[in-house]
C-alpha cells in the first residue's frame, strides 16, 4: 500500500477534476471560458473537460 505522505507530488486519480470543479465553484463560474481556464490550470483532459463543459456550463452562460 502507498502511503501518500511518503509521495506529496502524488495526485489521485479524480483530484485535478474535482479541483477543477471546486474552483469553478468558489468563483461562480459556469461559462466555457471558465472550463479552459479549469483545463489549463489543473491539466485536464480532453474528456475531463468534455464532462464539465456538459454538466457544469449553464445555458444561460453560454453566449457563445
């Protein structure tokens, strides 16, 4: 079993979307714009960023 304290640089499988979305969330954005900035910042993946841009872009948001 891995400990993870002995590994700090380690991040679990998830933790860059779940990051992602927590700072969606804490800056109330829900826009395409923000789902870029969220892929560039935590390095998702295209299929990472697939699943935000279809459950946490609101319609109302989306202007483009």
């Amino acid at each position: 079993m891995i400990m993870l304290s002995q590994h700090p640089g380690l991040i679990l499988h998830g933790e860059s979307l779940r990051r992602a979305i927590r700072w969606m969330s804490n800056f109330h954005c829900h826009d395409r714009q923000a789902v870029e900035e969220a892929s560039l910042r935590f390095d998702l993946s295209p299929l990472e960023q697939e699943f935000l841009l279809q459950h946490f872009v609101f319609p109302a948001d989306d202007r483009r």
